[in-house]
C-alpha cells in the first residue's frame, strides 16, 4: 500500500495545463497520453481536487458499487422512519 505523499507543487500556465512531478509519474505508472480523471474533493469542498489514472477510478468505482450493495441491504433493514432521519442528516440534500 502506497503511504501519502506529497510530490511537490504545480503551477497553473496560461493554457490551463499543468505538469505532473516526475516521481508522482513514476510511482504511479503514468505516461505521456495516458489518460487521468480530474474529480471534486468531498461534498462542500470547493478547495480540493484529485487526479485518479484510469486504473484508479475503475478501482474507485469497483469500491463504490461494492459498498454500495451491501448499504442497500443495510438500508432495506433499517424502518421507513429511521431511513427518513437518515436521509434529512445525509449530505445528498
């Protein structure tokens, strides 16, 4: 399990491009033409943004559609009025 780093800062250009750390790239498999997806941080966050490969968010969403199974069948076992609570408190709204 690769532990958190920082690789170091980008700057922006004109152009809107940046340049990813050469050790980031290489600790991560990433080349030239190689494709990264740009994503939001967590909910709220207008701050925070993180570059997954495509290997990356296929594991991402692999792990979301797994937690996602077994949280419906947590739900479907949990009573229509604690789901309600559930739901006002959720971060979806």
């Amino acid at each position: 399990m690769i532990k958190p780093k920082v690789f170091g800062v980008a700057i922006v250009g004109s152009k809107g491009q940046i340049v990813i750390p050469q050790e980031a790239r290489q600790e991560y498999g990433i080349e030239a033409g190689d494709k990264v997806f740009i994503i939001s941080g967590p909910p709220g966050s207008k701050n925070i943004i993180a570059l997954l490969t495509e290997d990356g968010m296929t594991e991402m969403l692999q792990f979301a559609e797994d937690h996602a199974l077994m949280l419906k069948n947590i739900v479907g076992q949990v009573s229509p009025k604690k789901k309600k609570k559930l739901w006002k408190k959720s971060w979806l709204i």
